[in-house]
C-alpha cells in the first residue's frame, strides 16, 4: 500500500470515542483522522487520555461510545470490530507499548513471529521468515541480533524488536506510547530517523511523548488531550512549545532559572569505588558533590547508573573504594545512609519508589515510620500520620481522592509528587535523583526541577543521573559523563555543549575534556 | 434393655471396610443384621480426631452396642464407655478389659497361622519364605512367629525375610515390599497384607492368605490360608447384650479354632499331600486340646 | 555395603524403579505444562485420586483398558477446566482453588465410589495392563528386565516426555504457552488468547495428571483404595522446580524417587539394616530441596506464575 | 468475553452478603450428592443443623474442631501477608504437637505449674523453627518456598513417623507407633465438663487478635504489608526485608505449631502420625476465604468446622457414606471462593454486567 497516493483517504478514522472507568471519563467523544505517510504526535499531560484512546485503537479497551475505522484496499472504509488485538493486528496496526510486551524467555524472531501461524502447526521452520526480517532490518535500518533472548538485550534493542514485530506484520499504522522514554538521545534520534523513513514509504505513524523537542521536530502534526478532551489538532510548523504547554496545561510554563548559590563543602564523596561485572559494573569511581550545587550524571542507561546508584543508597557494598556523606564514611544499610541525610528518588518510580497496593498517605511516611514521630513502642500512630499526608499532599499538590486513595492508582506524576514529598521534606544533606521526570508530562516536570532547585537553595548537594539533555543542562551546576562504569571529571555545565557530551556518552574522549 | 425390639448396634472403623482385619467384623455383623437379629449402622475411615465424637454421637443415639477398634485411640475409647454405661461396647484392643462396660476382641488366629506355616515350610524349595506385615503390633508379631514356628518344625533350615510396610492400607507398597523378597529368592509369600498376593500371582510362585480367603482371587497362587471369623464373637456378644448379661470380658477366645473363630484351608492340589496330612493332624490336637500354640508377640525379624 | 552393591546391580530394583516412577512422570508433566502457562495446579493431588478412581470405575463397568485410560484423562480435564476457570477468567488465588480442587475432586471420588459399591468385603479387581514383552529387547541381558518388561502406560510416559520437550521447545503452540507464562501481555499484544492458552494447558495438563492416577489402579494395581495416591501429587510439583520447569530433568527427578523408594524397601530385608526406612524416604523430599537451593536458580521461571491477568489493567 | 471491572468501594453489605448467599449456594448444591445416596433431603438439612449446633455436645465439637484450623488458619494469613507463601502448616503442626509431647510426657522434670506453658512455648517454638528452614533458603538463597515448605511437610511426617517407631514410641504401647501420653497436668483443661471443647481454643481467639492488633497496628505489621506489596519498594524505603521476613516465617511457624499442641495436649492426649486429617491444608483456605484478615479467619474456620461437623453427624444419622461431609466442606469452599470474585469486581459477560 505504500505507493498509494498520500493526504488523500485517511487510512484510519476515530469518530467519538468516549471511554469511562467508573466515575473517571478517560476518553470524550474523541474524533482523529490519520493519513498515509504521516506522523502524528499525541500530546497530553500524565492521565490526559492518551494511552487509554491508543489501547481502544488496538483494541486493549473496548470503547463506551464511538467506532474505529479502517482503510479498506478500495480506499473505502470499514469499521474495525472493538475489543480484539487480533481484529486490530489483521487490518494492519501495529502498537508498540510503553511497557514493552515481549516473553523475555523467547528470542527476539520468536517474539516477532509469536502468533503469526497456527498453533497447531507441528513445525517451526523460520528460514522464510528470517529471510524477510533481514529484508526488513536492511531497508528500517532496525538491526539486532534475532537470536538472542530478549531478557539479554538492551532496552533500544526490544524496542526495535516491538516495531519489527508491527512490521513484520506489514502494518500500515504503527502506534509508540512514549518510546523515547527509555532512550538515550542517540537512540531516540536514530528512531525517529528510522520512523521518518517509514513514514516515507507510506506508513501512518502516531507516537505519545512528552518531550517538546522531539513532539515538534518529529512530527507532522501534533493533536493534544486535555482531560480526556481533543482540544487541539494542528501542523507542527504552526506550533512551539509555549503554545502547547498553554494547551496542553492551561497555564502558561517558563523553564525554572538557575539561580546563584554559592557552594558550600563535599558532601558527597566517592572515592575509587569498583564493583559488579558486566554491562552494569563500575570502575574505580571518584566523584565529589557540593551543598548548593547540582552534578549532573550523563549517561546511556546500563552504563553502570543502576550500581552507582544502588551503592549511594546503601543497597550494595563496593569491592573497593569508599563512600563518604558529610565527612563521615558509613556502613552500607539503606537506613544508616538515610539517618546520614541522604535521600533517593529512584530511577523506576512504581517498582522502587512507591507500594502501589498501600494508600498514598502509608507511602508518604513508610521511610519514617520508626521514627518518634509516627509510632510509640511499636504502635502506629494514626493521627500524626494522617497529619503528615494531608500536610504534604496540599504542600507538593498531589493530585489524588485523599491520604487514603490507593498509591497505585495515581498518575506517574502524581506518584513522584509523593516520593519528592517524603525525601525533600526531611531538608536532605544530599540527593540522589535518577531520571526523576522520565515519564512526566511538562507541568510534572517543572514542579520537580522547582523542587530540586529549593533543595539546592537550601544547600543541599544533587546528584542528577539523567539521560535527558535538554534537562541536564538546564539543572546541573557540574556535569559528568558515565561510560562503560567509568566517570568522567564533573566539567562546569558552561564549558560543555550537547555535542560534546553526546560523544563522550557514546565513548568518545571529547577534545577538550582531557 | 428392651429384649422384643431389635438390638441397635453401631460399628466404627478408622479404614475402609475393604480393608480386610475390619471386613470380618463387618461381614459378621451384616449377617446378623440379615438375621435379623440386629439394626446395624457403621462409619469408616473415621480419623482419629473424630473417632472419639463418632462413638458419642452413637451412644447420644441410643445404640446398644458399639463395636470398634480401639487400637489408636484407647484412652479416648476407654474414657467414653466410662462416660455411657448403659451402652455396650466391644473394642478390638491389645490391652485387657476394662469395668463397666468395655469387651475387647483380638485377631486370635495364631493357630491356623502355625498350621500354614507347617504347608509352607514343605513347600518352598529355595528354602525363603517373605513375609510383608503392616505395622510390628503383637496382633500382627503373634501369627508371622506362629508361622515361622509352624515351618521350622517340618522344615528346620528354611529362612525368613521379613518387612512392615508402615501402613495398614497400601497395597502397591506392599506389592513392592513382595518384589524386592522375590528378587532375593524368596518362592512362597505369607501375604499379612493386600498386594501380596499380587506380586506372588504376577511372579507365579505362591503365597500364604491371612485372615480371609483371598483364593478366589488370585487362583492357583494362595496355597493355604489362616482365616479369622468374627462371627462366633459378634453373635456371643449380641447375645450377652441381649439377654442382659454382658460383661466387660475378653472375648478374644472367640477367635480361637475351637470356637470356630479361626480356621485352617489349604488347597491341597497345590500343596504336597504329606504337609497336608500332618498339618490336618496338628490342626486335630490343637481342636482336641493337645498342642498349644505358643504366643509370641516379639517383633519377626530376617534371618537371611 | 555389600547388599546394596547387590541390590543396585539388580535389573529388578531398577525395573521397580521405573514402575514407581511412572505416575509420577505423567504428574510432573502435568504440572509443568500448567506452570509452563503462568497457573499453578495444586489440584494435582486430587486430580490423581479421580484419575485412578474414574480409570478403574470405567473398567469394572466394562470398558476396555485403553478406554479407562481415556475416561480418567476426561476426568482430570473435567476437574482442570474448574481449576482453569476459577484462576484464569476469574483470576482467584491459585493456591487456594488448588487446595479447593484437590479436596473436591478427592471427596467426590471417595464418595462416588462409596455410593457405587456400598458395601464390598474386598475392593473389586479388573485385570490391569500386562506387562509389555518385546520381542528380543526384553530379553537383553539388563536393560530387557530393567526397560523392557513395564506395562504400555510406562512407554506412554516416556514417550509424552519426549513429545511434551518437543513442543515446548520447537512448536509455535510451545512458543505461545512459554510466553504467555512469562508475559502474558505480549501474547495479547500478539492477537493471541491468554485465557485460551491457559485454560486449554490446565486442561491438558490436569489430563495427564489423571492419566498418572490411573496408572495406579490400572497397571501398578488392579483396585481402587482410598488415600491411594498419598502424596504423589504433592511430590510432582516440587518435582518441577527441581527440574526447573525442563522436561528432560522432570524424568529424571522422577526416576530418582522411584529409585530412593524401591532402594529402601529392599533395604529392609537386608538382614540388620538398623537405618529407620524413613530415612531414605525422606533423602528424595531433602534432596530436591537441595537441588532447588543450588541447581534451580530459577533458569526458565514462568515470571507470570501465581500472577493472574486481567484485560486492560495495571 | 468476560470481564471485570474492580470496584471503587465496597458496601459491607455485599462483603458480608455475597460469602453467606454462596453458603447458601453451596448447602444447597449439597442437595446433590444427598440425593444421589437415596437419602431424605429434608431431614437431612435439619440432621446437618442439629449435627453443627443442635446441642452443646454439637457445638463443642464444632469448636474443638474449629480450633486447630484457626490457629492454622492465622499462619497462612500473616505469611500470605508478606507473600511468604507457607504451604507447611501441616509440617508445621506435627513438629508443635511432637514438641509438645517431647515435654508433655514428663521427658524434662517441670513442676506441674509450669507444665502447660513449657508445653505451649515448646509447641510454638518447634513450629516457628520449622518455618524457619524455607524462609532463610527464601531470604539468603531465592529458593521458592511454596516448593520447601511443601516438601518439609513430608519430611517432618517421616521424621515424626520415626520418633514413634523409635525413641519416642510409647513403651506400654504394644508396639503401636504412638507416644506415650501427655501428663494429665499437662493437659490442657476442657472448657465444658465431659466436652471436647479445650482452652486450645481460648489460645487460639487470642492469636487471632494479636494477629489482628500487629497487623493494622503497629509498625512492624505496616512493614510486612509494606515488604509483601512490594519488597522492591519496602527495601529502598529502609524496611528491614530480610528481617521482617524472617518474622513473617515464625510467627507464621509458631501459630501453625500451636495448633499441633491443641491436638495433643488439648484432646488426643499422645501423638500418632495420623493426627491431623489436612488441617495444615485446610487453614490456607480458611485464610483465603478470610481474605487473609485475622479475625476473619476464625469467623472463616467456625464456618468450615461446622459445615464439617453437621455434615458428617447427618451422613451417619443417615447411613449416607461419611465421605459426604468432605464434598460438602470442599462444595462449599469453592462457592465462597467465587462468591469473592463478585465482591471485588463487576462482572461482565459481553457488554451487559452480572452484577450491578
Ligand atoms: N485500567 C484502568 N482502570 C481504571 N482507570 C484507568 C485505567 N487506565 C487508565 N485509567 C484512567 O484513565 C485516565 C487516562 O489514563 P491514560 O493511561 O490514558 O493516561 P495517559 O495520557 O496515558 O497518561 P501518561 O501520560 O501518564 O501515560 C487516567 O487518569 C487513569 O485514572
Ligand atoms: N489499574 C489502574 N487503575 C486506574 N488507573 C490506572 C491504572 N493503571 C494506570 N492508571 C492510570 O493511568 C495513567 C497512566 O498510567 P501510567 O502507568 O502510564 O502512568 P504514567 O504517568 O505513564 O507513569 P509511567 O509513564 O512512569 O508509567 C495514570 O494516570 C494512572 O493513574
Ligand atoms: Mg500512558
Ligand atoms: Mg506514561
């Protein structure tokens, strides 16, 4: 179908789609067009809407009103039966999830080719098979490994692996809930890339994100969910970021300033630390971070992130080396590093950050429950408790029925609110940030930098492991870059620019670093 | 008690009346109950948590006597009867009687054992006999020695494997249990247990009954068989209860050849005819009061 | 030390092996293949005692021995699609409607059976599988007795082994069960059933567990008994983490209880074998326990198990 | 296709209405297998009633029996708690009861004073060490405990087998596997003269509420809930995992174990390897079907003893096969279960709902 001759017949037609759960109304009476050949950005803040109306597209949700059309061979339409993948993956849509569906016990082509014959067929030949998803690798430019069992591969890799799934299925829509979530720059930018080159050839692309840059330089156009609400449906040239926020939000947003603090002593200080093996090992690590300042952590995701942070916490001992916050040198125990006044906004917020099955109130406190405060010889003290929630709840806005709504429930970004709560509040000697607005919708995203910012002001020494760079140079006073379990010198954030830091994230010693 | 209306009798048995100690007491009662003689209720399988409300619910009911085992819950047994003396109760048990009210009973068939134990020492060539029992109780101890006794004295070098399956109820294990002694060389089986005689058909060598008479089953395997009959104890104690005059009494004679509680079969078209002529002899004086049978309740031991 | 030389050197010991062995092995297949799709069948237990009970009553009442052996795998598939329905549209706790199962499909059994034969002096017997002679293999020197004189349902298992390892490793359906055990998600994603992979592999699987009870009145024995299975259900699911959810592995664990358990009854007969035989009853418990400790460091774990899968929630 | 909406919030009203109607349900399923004995239906609901609760007699023996399945009952529910799946209750209980009558039957020289709580102490302690085992092969190795424990319930059967063909056999015993019996001073004391029912019962209502208190209301409760719900999360918190684990596991082995001790020092009176008809099994159903709440469970094992109890006196009021008391039991779980289902969600089959 690629040679059809495009902004003619859409080749998919959403007529108003309403979706509730329960009281909530997720999706109103939603009408989108797509056409062949373009790419469409879907907009909207955590809980705007967005997954909800894709998951009803590829028939996850079964819509409360509204149908689903597709483009039939004779350029007519014809509705698309709700509720079944299966319908959905026939007529040519291919979804790529936020969070990633693959069975990490299979290979990559057995992921691909999962469903695509009878069941009951006795043998598996795949040489046909691989033949054409060789084709296919050449011409997306999507290359990995098909052999190899998706829980080894990299979070790039399985995303490749889900478009080449859509592909393989020759798919005319593809539909990516936040990929770029989990990407580094690079990688984002070779997808978008290779998303372009299929648009060309005629494929219809929609993709969630909440990353202006790449909203606006990606896509043709950009539709907005405000509230289950389409509130807007424009080409990309006639829009820029202030615009969207306003839409998007209903107020306008200016990027946080960084304000002058002068720096105070070491705070943190790593010295010589190894560990682990593999992808995620560390070597010989030295890393200083003052109060009032920020040091932002550049870094492709596996680099060795994950065994910094957990040894920062106290999760992991290091075979070597040692850690120090405030002159003193601890034992490694999660508690004794809080009691040392270093708190933590973990990198994967709903499986470290918070227990989704207790309430929003027991999340606020669950680090301090021993503490003085919120028990007397082993007894919960309920009050105080419930003080503290309602307290933090209006302090940080977190948007949610009450102290007593369950965790789970809450948005992304609601959620952070709560870890930011719980370890900001305790006026921390040091943070420790990783990835702290993956996943956020923009006003999410402020309100943290503001947060991370007071702490700052407060004295307070950050350490800030992002892949995000538009977020690392407007944060971090110092910037260093972690490759292959090594850190470079904090570098001041003046002296850098993009470039060079993307290289040295790819392994490259930029010039004038050495 | 009221001698025109039938007797109300309640049996409990903590295994499934298939399990063949407990079907003698079941068969015995059944033909009484033909007879007429009795109304007869029973519960199996009870566990032994509930054996002791199984027995008060039937004394609450009005039951005239109760007949169980008592073996794994004496104190409880005892401590009921204590607490209904107008009902009766008769209690397969290894310790004695007890006033007002407790009878025991026993398997006392170590007569008839000794007597197949005479065709068995004749009949085995590899000069092995295997003997699979439950559990190492004096019931169980009591016939296997009285067997051995019986073989020794017409055949002085014939030896002995023994095992006790731990189980009162579990044939398959039993059958291995017969496996293995065949594998040793052992050419007649004493089956104490079911699944004895199993392994002795599918082998084809032959093996000894206990209790009943299994040789409709297995034709051509059981040479000669020690079968208990509760009947005479049952219909004594039915008839003490009845007449008014039961007593606390160790009706465990009942189970003696000479009460016709036990009795001695062997099938002579598989058994050589002069063990056959000697043991019809012994079986004479044991009737005639002449030779006793010694009671042995230490645990059998191999002697291989 | 001597007598255990003998007793392993004994074709017989290794051929009694085998025969404990064989429920066993249609067991732990069952509860692999459950397991392998993401439910845990405890029901296993109970779905043993139908399969023996229905697999016999189907022959006492006439049918011939390969119909029973049908009958009992519709049994067991019977109490399987409950199982299935309750754990995977109903998304209940496996746990828990296992132990329900097993005390349904038990007492149902017992019951059954009680009601059918009120009152037998001893338990009826049908004539069971004959052991299978093959022309020249059973006459070979060790393994003719060892291998080559067990009953047709003990090459059945060995056969399913085989057939189950195939595919789990090299079918598309094989595919579909081990994904849709560790990420049920992506078989949807991919137009496929979770509910249908699921519930069609409890029921296969309850199928074989059935299979393994019948073999017990059926070829091991000629009866139905109560408390007949005692266990052997129990043992079939720790079988499969010991052999970490791999076919191949699952008959060995098999194999090396129905060694420990014939090895030990001979034992007995040895003349001064002081050693308490439960000892060596409980060696294959303590040993698998081991073997999980050290040897099943979760390799293929099913990571959907016990996780039950609601469409379109988090 | 069916499918489930969760419920915001849940009326108390269909909480407790929907497990009863079930009951209902499933007593009257019952019907069935009455019918299929060729018994009177009639009747035999009545002879059911009056077997649970018609007399103190019967009550008595529906709470004696009801005893050890809350007490078991409340290891499942705290373990499950945590996720510590405890599949050993039955193993459990027999290492309490083998303890209880090590030091019940004058092994150690006590005063008498001292006898029941030493028997109380030694039947908890032997349970809690048992649990111990799987939770530390969990905590330090990764080995799946639903798999240990499970498997330790028929390595400590053996092992008790053993004691009672062995050192621990009752002399006077004729050679039956049996202990000797527990001291009279060791026993605990009936509640009702001439009645089954025993103090057991009294410990067991008070581990019930001192599940209960820990659970809801003090920190170590929180951090189970917290460590259950997500270890990951409760671990990055600064909750002590490995520790309150390893709590979980003996408070979860120690109920279990006390329950053995009922057995034996509150009715038996000695110990044989058959002691406990599954009550191990039976108290992780009854934790279920209490929705893992501690005073839940005793309501849950008053529900399942009694069903038993009634059904088991009318099948033998009626000569009906006494195997019927356990299909009834069994019945009857499985309705609750489902009944749950409805509780939680709305049920849809297509697009028009079940429930409202
Ligand atoms: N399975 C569900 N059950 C109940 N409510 C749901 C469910 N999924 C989503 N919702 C509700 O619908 C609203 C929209 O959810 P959706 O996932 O579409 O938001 P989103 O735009 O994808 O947010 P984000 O940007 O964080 O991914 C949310 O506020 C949520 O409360
Ligand atoms: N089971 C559920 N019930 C109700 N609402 C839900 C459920 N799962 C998710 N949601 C809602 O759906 C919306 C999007 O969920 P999602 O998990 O995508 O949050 P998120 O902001 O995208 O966080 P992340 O991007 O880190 O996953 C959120 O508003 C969340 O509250
Ligand atoms: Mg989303
Ligand atoms: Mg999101």
């Amino acid at each position: 179908m690629s040679d059809a001759p495009a902004e003619q017949a859409a080749v998919l037609k959403l007529t108003g789609i309403t979706k509730r759960f329960g009281a909530l109304l997720a999706n109103h009476a939603i009408n989108l067009e797509l056409y062949p050949g373009e790419i469409v950005a879907l907009l909207g803040e955590n809980g705007a809407g967005k997954t909800t109306l894709m998951n009803i597209l590829f028939g996850h949700y079964v819509a409360d009103e509204g149908t689903v059309q597709i483009a039939t061979a004779d350029g007519g339409l014809r509705p698309l039966a709700q509720g079944s993948p299966q319908a959905a993956l026939k007529a040519g849509i291919g979804m790529v999830h936020q969070h990633f569906t693959l069975a990490e016990n299979l290979t990559g082509i057995d992921n691909i080719l999962l469903g695509t014959r009878s069941l009951l067929s006795p043998i598996a030949s795949k040489r046909s098979a691989r033949t054409r998803l060789d084709k296919i690798m050449r011409e997306s430019g999507l290359t990995v490994d098909l052999d190899t069992r998706v829980s080894r591969l990299s979070v790039g890799e399985q995303q490749r692996i889900e478009i080449l799934k859509a592909l393989y299925r020759d798919a005319r829509v593809l539909v990516l809930d936040e990929p770029t979530a989990v990407l580094t720059p690079q990688e984002s930018e070779n997808l978008f890339q290779t998303l372009r080159s299929l648009a060309d050839e005629g494929l219809s692309i929609v993709f969630i994100s909440h990353k202006m840059a790449e909203v606006l330089s990606a896509s043709d156009r950009i539709a907005v969910l405000r509230h289950g609400e389409l509130v807007a449906d424009l080409p990309s040239e006639l829009c820029d970021r202030n615009m969207l926020a306003d839409i998007m939000v209903g107020r306008h947003l200016e990027p946080e300033a960084r304000s002058e603090v002068e720096k105070g002593p070491a705070l943190l200080k790593l010295s010589g630390i190894s560990t682990g093996h593999g992808r995620d090992a560390l070597h010989n690590v030295s890393l200083q971070v003052h109060g009032g300042e920020i040091v932002g952590l550049a870094g492709v995701s596996g680099n060795g992130q994950g065994a910094l942070a957990r040894i920062i916490s106290g999760l992991e001992l290091p075979r070597s080396g040692s850690m120090e916050i405030d002159g003193r040198r601890l034992k490694p125990a999660p508690r004794a590093v809080m009691r040392e006044g270093l708190v933590r906004i973990p990198e994967d917020r709903h499986r470290d950050g918070i227990v989704g099955e207790m309430t929003v109130a027991e999340n606020l406190v669950i680090e301090d429950v021993r503490s003085r405060a919120f028990q007397s010889f082993g007894f919960l003290d309920f009050a105080a408790i419930d003080k503290r929630a309602g307290d933090a709840i209006d302090a940080y806005d977190i948007r949610c029925p009450g102290g007593d709504a369950v965790a789970r429930l809450l948005s992304g970004g609601n959620i952070q609110k709560i870890i930011l709560a719980r370890t900001l509040d305790k006026e921390p000697k040091v943070v420790l940030a990783a990835q702290p607005t993956r996943g956020l919708d923009i006003g999410a995203t402020e309100d943290v930098h503001r947060r991370l910012f007071e702490a700052r002001a407060r004295g307070a020494a950050i350490l800030l492991i992002s892949e995000d760079l538009d977020e690392l140079f407007q944060m971090s006073d110092r910037i260093a870059v972690i490759h292959r379990g090594k850190v470079t010198l904090p570098q001041e954030t003046a002296t850098l620019n993009r470039s060079q830091v993307g290289l040295m994230m790819a392994g490259q010693e930029s010039e004038d670093a050495a | 008690m009221a001698q025109e209306e039938k007797l109300k009798v309640a049996a409990i048995y903590t295994v499934p009346v298939e399990q063949q100690w407990v079907s003698r007491i079941h068969k015995a009662l059944n033909a009484a109950q033909e007879r007429g003689d009795i109304t007869y209720t029973f519960s199996e399988n009870v566990a032994n948590t509930d054996y002791e409300r199984v027995m008060r619910e039937y004394a609450e009911g009005g039951m005239d006597l109760i007949v169980g085992e008592a073996f794994a819950v004496e104190r409880a047994a005892r401590n009921v009867a204590k607490e209904y003396p107008d009902t009766a109760f008769l209690m397969g048990s290894s310790f004695g009687p007890a006033k007002p009210n407790f009878a025991v009973f026993d398997n006392w068939i170590h007569e008839p054992s000794y007597l197949t134990g005479m065709i068995a020492g004749k009949a085995t060539k590899s000069n092995v006999i295997g003997m699979v029992g439950g559990y190492a109780i004096p019931e169980v101890n009591r016939l296997m020695n009285a067997f051995i006794e019986g073989a020794r004295e017409v055949n002085p070098d014939v030896k002995f494997l023994v095992t006790f399956i731990n189980s009162w109820y579990d044939p398959p294990k039993a059958k291995e249990a017969a496996f293995a002694m065949i594998d040793k060389g052992a050419d007649i089986l004493y089956a104490e247990r079911f699944g004895v005689s199993d392994a002795a058909k599918e082998k084809g060598i032959l093996a000894i009954g206990n209790v009943i008479d299994t040789a409709g089953d297995y034709p051509g395997t059981i040479l000669s068989s020690a079968l208990w009959h509760m009947e005479p104890t049952i219909d004594k104690v039915i008839d003490d209860v009845a007449s008014g005059n039961f007593e606390p009494a160790d009706y465990g004679p009942y189970s003696y050849m000479a009460h016709g509680g036990g009795s001695f079969v062997v099938d002579e078209t598989l058994a050589d005819p002069e063990a056959v002529k000697a043991a019809k002899e012994k079986e004479q004086e044991i009737l005639d009061g002449l030779f006793r049978v010694n009671v042995n309740d230490e645990e059998p031991k191999s002697t291989l | 030390m001597i007598e255990i030389l003998d007793i392993l050197v004994n074709p017989n010991f290794w051929a009694a092996a085998i025969r404990i062995a064989t429920p066993l092995i249609f067991g732990v297949l069952g509860a692999l293949i459950c397991e392998r799709s993401g439910v845990l069948n405890l029901g296993i237990e109970g779905i043993f005692t139908a399969g023996a009970m229905a697999g016999w009553m189907a022959v006492w009442l006439g049918a011939d021995l390969w119909t029973g052996v049908a009958v009992a795998a519709a049994v067991g598939g019977a109490f399987g699609l409950l199982h299935a329905v309750l754990t995977v549209p109903f998304g209940l706790s496996q746990h828990v409607s296992g132990i329900g199962v097993t005390l349904f499909a038990t007492s149902l059994s017992y019951f059954a059976y009680r009601t059918a034969l009120p009152d037998v002096s001893s338990p009826p017997r049908i004539t069971p599988f004959q052991p299978l002679k093959i022309e020249g293999l059973s006459d070979l020197p060790f393994i003719g007795t060892a291998l080559f004189q067990q009953t047709p349902l003990t090459f059945l298992a060995l056969f399913l082994v085989l057939a189950v390892a195939f595919i789990l490793n090299r079918t598309p359906l094989g595919f579909a069960i081990r994904a849709v055990g560790d990420n049920p998600a992506a078989v949807e994603a991919q137009g496929l059933s979770v509910f249908g992979l699921r519930v069609g592999a409890v029921i296969v699987g309850s199928a074989l567990m059935a299979i393994g009870g019948a073999f017990l009145t059926m070829s091991a024995f000629d009866a139905f008994f109560f408390g007949m299975v005692n266990g052997r259900g129990w043992i079939c699911i720790a079988l499969v983490v010991f052999a970490s959810w791999r076919p191949g592995k699952a008959l060995l664990g098999a194999l090396l209880f129905g060694a420990f358990d014939a090895f030990q009854v001979r034992l007995q007969t040895e003349v001064g074998a002081f050693v308490p035989g439960q000892i060596f009853l409980m060696l294959p418990y303590l040993l698998s326990i081991f073997a999980l400790v050290v040897a099943a460091r979760k390799a293929d774990y099913p990571r959907a198990l016990l996780k039950p899968y609601f469409k379109g929630q988090r | 296709m069916i499918r489930f909406e969760p419920r915001e919030n849940v009326s108390t009203r269909r909480a407790v209405g929907a497990p009863v109607f079930a009951a209902l349900i499933a007593l009257s399923l019952a019907a069935i297998p009455i019918w299929a004995a060729g018994a009177d239906i009639a009747t035999a609901y009545i002879l059911m009633v009056n077997g649970a609760m018609g007399s103190v007699f019967a009550i008595s023996e529906l709470l004696a029996r009801a005893t050890p399945l809350i007490l078991t009952g409340l290891a499942a529910a705290v373990a499950f708690r945590a996720k510590l799946w405890n599949i050993g209750g039955e193993g459990q209980l027999y290492a309490g009861a083998l303890a209880a009558v090590a030091v019940g039957s004058g092994g150690f020289a006590l005063p008498p004073y001292a006898l029941i709580p030493a028997v109380l102490v030694a039947g908890a302690l032997a349970g809690a060490l048992v649990m111990l085992v799987p939770t530390l092969l969990k905590v330090k190795l990764g080995a799946d405990e639903v798999v240990t424990t499970l498997l330790l319930n028929f390595v400590i059967l053996l092992f008790v087998q053993m004691m009672l063909e062995g050192p621990m056999q009752d002399p006077m015993g004729m050679g039956w596997p049996q202990s000797e019996p527990v001291l009279e001073e060791a026993m605990l004391p009936q509640l009702i003269a001439r009645m089954r029912v025993h103090a057991g019962l009294i410990v067991a209502l008070v581990a019930a509420i001192f599940a209960a208190i820990l659970m809801r209301r003090t920190v170590w409760g929180f951090e189970i809930r917290a460590v259950g719900a997500n270890p990951s999360a409760a671990r990055h918190a600064g909750i002590p995992v490995t520790a309150t684990f390893v709590r979980v596991g003996l408070l979860s082995g120690a109920f279990a174990g006390l329950a053995g001790v009922g057995e034996v020092a509150g009715l038996k009176g000695y110990l044989t390897a058959d002691l406990s008809p599954g009550f191990g099994y039976a108290g992780i159903v009854v934790a279920m079907l209490a929705g893992l709440s501690p005073l839940g469970v005793v309501i849950a094992a008053i529900f399942v003893a009694g069903v038993f109890v009634g059904a088991d006196s009318m099948s033998r009021a009626l000569g009906v096969s006494s195997y019927l008391a356990d299909l009834v039991v069994a019945m009857s779980l499985l309705c609750v279960l489902i009944s749950g289902l409805f509780v939680r969600f709305h049920v849809r089959i297509g697009g028009s709902r079940l429930t409202d």
